[in-house]
C-alpha cells in the first residue's frame, strides 16, 4: 500500500468523549445506548493536515489576527 502524502491528525470526539457511543437517559430513567454518529464508533476523528492549515488561515483572515505558522 502507498503512503499517502498528506498528514493525517486524531482527535478524541467530543460528542463521545472517546468511548465511541454515548447514552441518553429519557424522563423515565430508561438508559439507552447509542454508537456514536460523529466518529463512526471509533472515538476518534481523524483531519488532514491541510484541512487544519486552512482552517486556521480562515480564521485568522475573519477575524483580522496574522500569525505565522510554523
């Protein structure tokens, strides 16, 4: 399998809090479980690289703050 060339990042879901399912709990304290829709069940999400390089451009061009990145 070939590398890909793009650097990929986890970050713990915070839908989950890295369980990977979370639990609602209705007005008759009836507990259900669920997997979690955010990260798939893995309690991870995972972002390219560039996705987090121009997300932070993006941001900084919206609120006017030029930094460099390094």
């Amino acid at each position: 399998m070939a590398k890909s060339k793009t650097r990929r990042h986890a970050f713990i879901c915070e839908t989950c809090k890295g369980n990977g399912y979370v639990k609602i709990i209705h007005d008759n304290n009836e507990h259900i479980v669920l997997q979690c829709e955010t990260c798939e069940s893995e309690g991870e999400i995972y972002v390219d690289e560039s996705e987090v390089v121009e997300f932070y451009i993006d941001d900084d061009l919206a609120t006017g703050n030029a930094h460099k990145l390094h």
